[in-house]
C-alpha cells in the first residue's frame, strides 16, 4: 500500500494518481543505488587493525 492509498489526503492522491509515486520511486533508485555501490567498493583493506590505533 502506497502512502497515497492510506493518506487522507485527496490532492496528493490525485497528484501520485497522475504523476507517479515521486518520493517512492526516488526511494527504490537510491537503495538499488546503494547497494550497486556497497558491491563495487570495498574500503575493508583500509581498515585499521585495533592493536595498531
């Protein structure tokens, strides 16, 4: 269930019914982009060993 489907608000029902659920959709991109990223970086060699600190 989207927030529009369980908002009481009519005009940004109206406004997703037209345009898309925006902040869903950005929310979607941002996690697939996160998690592209977490799978080509790998900063664990950068670590520092706690008897070395």
């Amino acid at each position: 269930m989207s927030f529009a489907e369980a908002s009481d608000a009519p005009i940004y029902a109206g406004l997703v019914e037209e345009q898309g659920d925006v902040p869903a959709e950005v929310r979607r991109v941002a996690e697939e982009t996160l998690q592209e990223v977490e799978g080509l970086l790998d900063f664990s060699a950068m670590r520092v060993p706690a008897g070395a600190r």
